[in-house]
C-alpha cells in the first residue's frame, strides 16, 4: 500500500522500529503514525469484474498457450473417460450379474481397471504438461516486476512498504501460479464434465434427472453471492500479509535498535496485533467457505437421496431396471467432485483476481521517463583516451571542447538554473523544498554545500542523477540539460554516495565494482579501495571476495561507508556526487581519506554535503544552502568573514531554522 510522506526533505526509508530515526539530511516534519496508512487496503474498484482482472494475465499465458490448451483437453478426456465407468457398471448389472456369467464378470472388471488406469494416467499428462510452462509464467513475471521496479522512480520507493512490494512478488504470483495450474483448467473441465454427466443421466431416465437438477437454481445464486462477498474479504487479507511482510522485514533489519532499546515486547505485541488481524480475517475467509461448501455439498446430496428413493421405487415397479439404477447412482456420485468443487475453485479464482489487481497495481506505475526522442542527446563513448580512464565522454572534438566550458558562454560543468523542487505528495501551496536555486560548479571545480538540517542539501544532490525530477527550471552537465539525456547515459556521467551507505547481500569487491563499468577489474578495484582507505578489505577471512551479509552489517558503520565511497570512486566518473561521505570515520581515517581524495576532486567535477569544516575544506568554494534557496557562495574564509549563518554552522552553534 502507498504511503504518505512525512518529511521536509528527504524520505528514510531504512527507519527501524521502536525508537526514533534519523534521515540522512532532513528532520521529519510530523512524527511516524501511530497507525501506518498502509494498514488499509485500497478501496475496491467499483464494478471490478475478476474474469476482466484475470484477462490481464493473458500476455504471460499466451507463449504457452498451446500446451495449456493440450493439457485441458487431456484432463477433459480424463474426466469424461470416468463417466464411463457408470455405463460398464449397467452392463455388468443387467448383464453378466444378472445372467450369472463369471466370464462377464471378470471381463467388466477388465474395463473398470483399463478405464480407472488410464484416466489416473490422463490426469498424470495434464500434470506433467502444466508443471514446466506455469514455472516459466511466474518466473516471468516475477523477472518483470523485479525489473519494474528498478525503473519506478524514487517517489514510488517512498510512498510504498516495502513489504507490500515482496508480498506481491512472492505470495501473489504464487496464488497466480495454482490459479493456473488448476482453477483455469478444471472450472472448465468441471463445467464439461457435469453437462456431459447430466446429459448421461437424463438418457437414461429422464424424471430421475429432473430431480438431481433441482438444486442448480439454489447453487447458483450461492455461488453469485458468494464471488461478490469473498472477493473483499481476499483482498483485505492479501493486503494484511503485506502488512505483516513489512513488519518481519522491518523488525530484522532493525534488530540492533529493538534490542538495544529493550523494545522486543512492544514489537511482539505489535506483531501479534497484526497477526491476530489477519487470522479473523482468514477466519471470515474461512466462514464464507463453509457456507458455499455446506450449500453446494448438501443441496446435491438431498437431490441424490432423493433420486435413490424414486429410483428403488421404480425398480420395485419394474419400470426401470437395477442396472439403469446402479448406473444414474454412479454416474451422480461421479458428478460430486466437480459440484462440491466449485467453491473450491471460485475461491482460489478470487483470491487469483485480487493477487492479478495487486501485482498489476505496481506493473501499472508509470517507469521513469525514457529517453526523449529528438533530444539531441550527444553519443556517449568511454573515455579512457581522455584521462578520466573509466570515465564517460562525448563522442567528437567538438563536444569534448564543451567539457572545457569552451563555446558554451562558459556553461560548462555542473549548473543549476533557478531550480525549484517540490515532493509530488507535497499539500498544496505549501513551500517548495527548493526555491530558484540558482549554482554553477564549473569544470573541474568541487564545491562544498552546507547548510542547516532541513534546508533541502541530500534532495538537491539528488535532483543531479535524476532520482527526482526538477519541478522546474533546469541542471546541466557541460551545457548539456539532463533532462535531454538518456539516464543510463546521465548516471553513467554521475557517481554519487550517500551518507547513510548500502550495501548489497555480495562480496566487498562485486559492491565496489558496482560502481564500474563491466570490464573493470582487480586493478581498479585496489586503487578505489587505496582512496577510500578501505584497504581493511584485504584483511576479511577471504578478502575483497567475502561476504559482506545483508545491508553490509556485519561492518562497522565507517567500514560500510568507505566502501561506498569507493564504489563512488572506482569508475573514475567525470562528476561526482558525495553525501557527507566522511560523517562516520575517526579523525585520522578522515585525514587519510581527504589527502586521497583531493587527488580524486582535481580529476572531476564535485559537489559535496558537508557539515564539518575538515569536509568543506576538500571543496574550491562554498554554497551555503538556506530556506530551501542558496544565499552565499565563496571560500571558506570568505563566507566564515561575511556570512553570521555560515560561521555560527562551522563553529557549531545551533542555528534558529525559523
């Protein structure tokens, strides 16, 4: 489910429970609810039809289309190879029984066996035929969610749980998957078989047909009411094990706070509070069940006590012989499976539609933009022949002047163009984040951002690799406007790193190298780890290719952060994005890691958040970020001299953000 935003700046999305957190730049404005809005399922849609929700899935079915259409003819042979038994039941009654021949006898149960072996041989095919194609479909759509997601923009990342996420990525595609491995196929099959059965039935004494149909009026409307009711109730549990998905995750990831804050029971309660919601609504899962079961099973068993008494009536009468009898008897007791089934599969079919509506609402989130067409995006080349080795360039003379700020009326580098930016869930007419901001870094140069927390400086870093998008006006790289550019193109141009760092579940090296293009190597990997003083890796049980655990916390906070620093330095990029990336290292790790990456900022183009005045000094000038707006730019020295804010922020004293 969607959530709401409730910061000023930049979204945490790694906040543990039980205590409070803090985001990497911005205090929240309001405090975490005390019930998450994504509690809640969304409404449902009105006059949602399930059979037009489950059509949706037709572009994964259809590659295996011809294989499932096989497999349900086999299982309709199947079936219908059953409803012949009753028929070699009447044959043996009313002839070998009958008449006393052992020879008959033996030879119907011949036909029974051949009969019974090859529809348990039919149903074996339909399994074999479905099991691999049905594996391929999830397999599929998983893949396409995954990818998805990784195209969704940041905002989307912020307003969902992540448990949401999984739930729809685990437990919803495999309701999809048993949906079409037996629902699909046998609402049809079962359809086929009860006809055909009916059809038999009626042949072969058509009062006593009459009265086994007599509940189909009553079924059916059960059944109508039922999918209207059971399709709220599947919806609201789905959505409940999401909820209960993003507190499990969110209780491992944040065991150390929980612990350390002795916050174990309340997290226990609240766990139980959730898990005691899901089981009534299970439980009302379940009562809907038992009604459309007890109606479906009860109803046609009245019907076939009734046709046994009529039956042995008629047998008495001599109007109908005991051989038709056995035979309308087997053949309704054959017809049981397929009518108690129904609710059966009606429910798994609703429970399949709300599981197609929820993955279908992320697949239906818009991706971040393309690449614009006609643009006029340059074509991007390495650049290792230019001296930022593994770097990205434009493609001719003319363009690499433009890294100059040659011929572009000295635009070159990184420049903001009286940017503003405003969160999309923002309430209307509240103040932008970012305000006309109006900075221009030029080529080669680093500059240092500081400002008071909340003033906007991690969404600002941000808007640069386009994790958001500019409410309005425009930032360029060497003149050119990112929002031209393809991303792949612009983010092979950025590197950027983060204050608070993430690590993947793979070994330290595959971590760093993310950072590189894919024919980097061992060479590139030490000199990022010589720069970020990470040289720590070399010592792990087995070095650069060990295992650094989920979100990498099994390190230390400073080891986690050089690492991402040398993720960030490793591709030698031509701009370069730095988020307090020192903010966790001791005093002398950070003096090793500024000597370093002084020689990293005179190859690149730099911003950098800062918030110690040893990180400012990495920088050529200073921006001081105020109110969502810059309101300084020089040195240091210049703006300790000149600026109050500027030197009440370096010497830390807490300046009034009103």
């Amino acid at each position: 489910m969607p959530t709401t935003r409730a910061t000023a700046e930049e979204p945490d999305r790694t906040e543990e429970p039980g205590a409070a957190s803090e985001p990497a730049d911005a205090e929240r404005a309001e405090s975490w609810p005390a019930e998450p809005e994504w509690a809640e399922p969304p409404a449902k849609a009105p006059g949602r039809s399930a059979v037009r929700t489950l059509l949706r899935l037709w572009p994964y079915v259809r590659p295996v289309r011809v294989r499932l259409s096989v497999a349900a003819v086999v299982a309709i042979v199947a079936s219908l190879v059953g409803l012949f038994i009753p028929l070699v039941l009447k044959w043996m009654v009313d002839g070998p029984v009958a008449d006393r021949d052992p020879a008959g006898v033996w030879l119907g149960a011949l036909y029974l066996l051949l009969l019974g072996l090859t529809e348990a041989l039919l149903f074996g095919l339909r399994r074999w035929l479905v099991a691999r194609p049905l594996a391929g479909v999830e397999a599929s759509m998983r893949a396409d969610l995954y990818r998805h997601l990784q195209r969704l923009p940041v905002a989307f990342h912020d307003r969902w749980a992540s448990g949401q996420l999984l739930s729809r990525g685990t437990t919803d595609l495999m309701l999809l998957r048993m949906f079409l491995a037996f629902p699909l196929t046998f609402l049809l099959v079962n359809a086929v078989t009860i006809v055909v059965g009916v059809i038999i039935m009626l042949a072969q004494d058509w009062t006593l047909g009459l009265v086994i149909l007599g509940p189909v009026v009553p079924v059916i409307v059960t059944c109508v009411v039922f999918e209207r009711k059971y399709n709220s109730v599947a919806r609201l549990a789905q959505d409940q094990v999401g909820d209960l998905t993003t507190v499990v995750e969110e209780s491992v990831l944040g065991i150390r706070i929980i612990k350390g804050f002795g916050r174990h029971r309340s997290q226990a309660r609240a766990f139980r509070e959730l898990s005691r919601t899901l089981r009534g609504t299970e439980l009302r899962k379940a009562r809907l069940l038992s009604v459309i079961w007890g109606v479906i099973i009860t109803l046609p068993e009245i019907a076939i006590g009734a046709a046994l008494v009529l039956g042995v009536v008629q047998v008495a009468d001599g109007v109908l012989s005991a051989g038709t009898l056995v035979a309308f008897l087997s053949t309704a007791l054959a017809l049981r499976w397929p009518v108690d089934s129904i609710g059966f599969l009606l429910a798994m079919s609703q429970e399949a539609a709300t599981a197609t509506e929820r993955y279908f609402e992320v697949m239906d989130e818009e991706p971040e933009s393309g690449d614009p067409k006609g643009s006029g995006a340059p074509a991007l080349r390495p650049a290792g022949d230019g001296g930022t080795g593994y770097g990205y360039g434009y493609g001719d003379g003319e363009d690499r002047a433009r890294e100059d700020g040659a011929g572009n009326g000295g635009d070159g580098g990184l420049r903001f163009h009286g940017v503003t930016f405003r969160y999309p869930d923002a309430a209307p007419g509240s103040a932008p984040t970012l305000d006309r901001i109006d900075l221009h870094i030029r080529p080669g140069e680093s500059m240092a951002l500081v400002g008071a927390t909340g003033s906007g400086k991690t969404t600002l870093t941000a808007l640069v690799p386009r994790l958001h998008e500019v409410t309005s006006g425009r930032i360029t790289l060497d003149g050119e406007d990112i929002a031209t550019m393809p991303r792949d193109a612009l983010r092979g141009l950025v590197a950027v790193a983060f204050e608070e760092p993430t690590l993947f579940s793979a070994t330290v090296g595959e971590n760093v190298l993310m950072g590189a293009p894919p024919d980097a190597g061992g060479t590139e990997l030490d000199r990022a780890l010589a720069i970020a003083q990470a040289e720590f890796a070399h010592a792990l049980p087995q070095g650069t290719a060990t295992q650094v655990g989920e979100q990498g916390l099994s390190l230390s906070g400073g080891q986690r952060q050089r690492l991402a620093l040398a993720r960030a330095v490793v591709g030698r990029p031509r701009f370069l994005v730095l988020d307090d990336p020192l903010s966790a290292l001791d005093v002398h790790t950070e003096a090793a890691v500024e000597a370093a990456l002084r020689r990293v900022l005179a190859e690149t183009t730099a911003l950098i958040v800062a918030h110690r005045p040893s990180t400012v000094l990495l920088a050529d000038r200073v921006a001081l970020l105020s109110g969502g707006r810059v309101t300084a730019v020089g040195t240091h020295q210049e703006l300790l001299r000149t600026n109050t804010e500027y030197a009440h922020l370096m010497s830390g004293t807490e300046e009034d953000e009103r």
